[in-house]
C-alpha cells in the first residue's frame, strides 16, 4: 500500500511542476501580463483561485498520509477536480496546450491508480 501513496504522491508532484511551469511560460506569451493587470479580480474570485490551486498541492501529503479507503476517494475527487480545472481555466496557447496534455494524461493516470487501487489486507484475505 506505502508504494501506491508514494506512486500517488509523485503524479501529483509531477502535475505541480507542469502546472506552475505552464504559468511561468504563458506569462511570457505577448500581452499576458498586461491582460492580468487589468483584470479586476474579486476576493472572493481570488479565493475560488487559491482553492482550485491548492488542490494539487494539498494532493502530494494527502497521498502519503491518508488511509486507504480515504486516499482513494480523495485522490479521485481530486483528479477529477482538477483534469476539470485544467480544461476549462487554459487558454488556447501551443505551450498551454501542450502543458495541459501532459497534466491531464497524469492525473488520468492518478484516477485510474485510484479507482484500481486494492487495499492489500483485501487481497490477502481472497487469495486464502
């Protein structure tokens, strides 16, 4: 069971380096930061933001100390949450794109794990 919370801890590791990545070159884009400047975001906005970026991150210690039952739920609500924010927060740039292809097929990978994740008491106790 520890080398799927480390191989769940890793994806997500994995996901946060391509998603801050992703910002740090779309931020180079032509304009980008000029348009983000003139944005009059809410706190409330600003909030939701925060939530919906601290979800990856909160991912990486939740997979190692969550038990197994929760771990799974809270890594497939999770991935879901976010392959949504992936899609629907981008923009149509080749390097957003290409960024956001490999977080998806990561975190498709994080939900599969999760949803075929065996507890290995479970398994020990059928094959006896």
């Amino acid at each position: 069971m520890n080398d799927m919370k480390v191989r769940l801890s890793t994806l997500w590791i994995f996901v946060m380096f391509n998603m801050v990545f992703a910002d740090i070159v779309g931020f180079l884009n032509p304009g980008t930061l000029e348009e983000m400047m003139a944005m009059k975001l809410s706190q409330e906005m600003l909030l939701v933001l925060s939530i919906l970026l601290e979800i990856p991150i909160a991912m990486i210690v939740l997979s190692r100390l969550l038990k197994h039952k929760a771990n799974r739920l809270v890594n497939l609500i999770a991935g879901i949450i976010t392959i949504l924010w992936v899609i629907g927060g981008g923009n149509t740039s080749a390097s957003y794109i290409f960024f956001a292809a490999i977080e998806i097929v990561c975190m498709l990978v994080i939900v599969w794990y999760a949803w075929t994740w065996k507890e290995l008491g479970v398994i020990a106790e059928k094959e006896s």
